[in-house]
C-alpha cells in the first residue's frame, strides 16, 4: 500500500501557478494592465485559501501596484554595497534584498523541509 499523503488544495496551487505564469507572459508582451489583473487576482486567492507563496515568487511582485518586475521590461536592478535593488517603473516603489553568494533563505535550507508532498 501507498502511504503519500494527498496534497490539500491542489486546485488552488494549479490555479495560482496559472495565474502567475499568465501574468509573466502578458507583462513580457506589454499588457501591463491584464498582467496586473492577473497578478491582484493571484495575490487575493493565495490570501483567502491561505496558501504559502514560495519566496521567489513573491518578490517578483510589487506590493504597491502588483505589478509583475521583469528586469529591464517592468523594473530597473542595481547592485550596490551587497545590495540588490528592484525598482518598479510604474510606481517606483523600491524592493531590497541581500546579495551575499553565501546567502540562503530560511526555506531553502534542507533541515527547514518535514515533508515532501506528490501530486
């Protein structure tokens, strides 16, 4: 007998993978208003099923206009001091993260994993 485990909510995964990758590609395409809609529509719905967004992708979204960044089409990136910097061009909103090689995130940490779930 098989003993994985069912992933709960895996509509709404598939639809905020959907949504999000939808949004990239009408940005990229310079639909700037629709992949905003999708990307507003992609935050709403991760907040009311309560599901976790990776962190990679929630920092290539601007939390003022939900804007979709894509360097050199959506946003400017500059590095200084160890300093990464993604500037909105709609809303000039800055975004700030760690540019040290030897950074990782929480969530990137093998030992932060309990449980693999299989779709």
């Amino acid at each position: 007998m098989d003993k994985s485990k069912n992933c709960v909510g895996k509509d709404n995964f598939e639809r905020l993978n959907y949504l999000y990758q939808l949004s990239n590609i009408m940005q990229s395409k310079d639909g700037q208003n629709t992949s905003t809609l999708y990307s507003n529509l992609f935050i709403s719905i991760s907040k009311k099923a309560v599901q976790r967004v990776e962190p990679e992708i929630k920092r290539t979204i601007c939390k003022k206009c939900h804007n979709v960044l894509l360097a050199g089409v959506s946003a400017k990136v500059r590095l200084r001091n160890k300093k990464l910097r993604w500037i909105c061009n709609r809303c000039q909103i800055t975004k700030v993260f760690k540019a040290v090689p030897d950074y990782q995130l929480w969530i990137q940490d093998p030992q932060s994993v309990v449980e693999t779930l299989k779709y």
